[in-house]
C-alpha cells in the first residue's frame, strides 16, 4: 500500500475508533440535537465526570467534537453533523442482519 493512501486509512480509522463505545455515540447523538455541557452528558451516561470527560477528549481529538468553556462549565458541539449518516448506515447493517438472522431461524424450524 502506499503510504499516502495508508495514511488516509489511519486517518479514517482514528475517527471510527473514536466512536467505538457505546457512552461515545451516545454524546454523538445527543450534540447533534443540541450542544451540552460536561455535567449535561455525565448525568446522562450515568458515569463520573473523569470518564465523561475522557470520552470527550477522545471524540475531540479525532476532531468529531469541538469544545467553548463559559463560566464554570465547558459546553461540547458536534462538529460535522454528516457523522450521523455513517450511524444512519450502521443502522441499516443491524437491520440487515437482523433480517438475516430472521430467515436462518424460520429454516431452522422447517
């Protein structure tokens, strides 16, 4: 492979691995309806601040996230909205293999 294309691979890989937890799509949904502050999303995923905030590091450093401190609180926005097309086409996948899994229980009992 060459190196600018593996280079556009480690890049893209950066940002699915960012999203790879469950807490990390769920701060991804819930920017996209609004921004939130930290103690917002800690309430929400029902974790301490430490981890909320690691996750949050993460999604900011694959740049998903972008971060504005007012006051005593940091509020978090989703960067690029377009994210949630590639959720929208994980959704799609599940139902696929749901589908699937649907038909191979239905052979099953025949």
């Amino acid at each position: 492979m060459k190196k600018d294309r593996k280079t556009i691979y480690e890049a893209r890989a950066k940002i699915i691995k960012a999203m790879a937890h469950p807490s990390r799509l769920l701060i991804i949904e819930e920017l996209h309806h609004q921004e939130r502050c930290v103690n917002e999303l800690t309430e929400m995923i029902g974790a301490d601040t430490s981890t909320v905030s690691k996750h949050l590091s993460v999604l900011k450093n694959a740049g998903l996230v972008s971060d504005e401190k007012r006051g005593n609180c940091i509020y978090y926005n989703l960067r690029c909205t377009c994210i949630l097309d590639f959720i929208d086409c994980v959704e799609e996948v599940l139902t696929a293999n749901a589908e699937d899994q649907k038909n191979i229980m239905k052979a099953c009992k025949r």
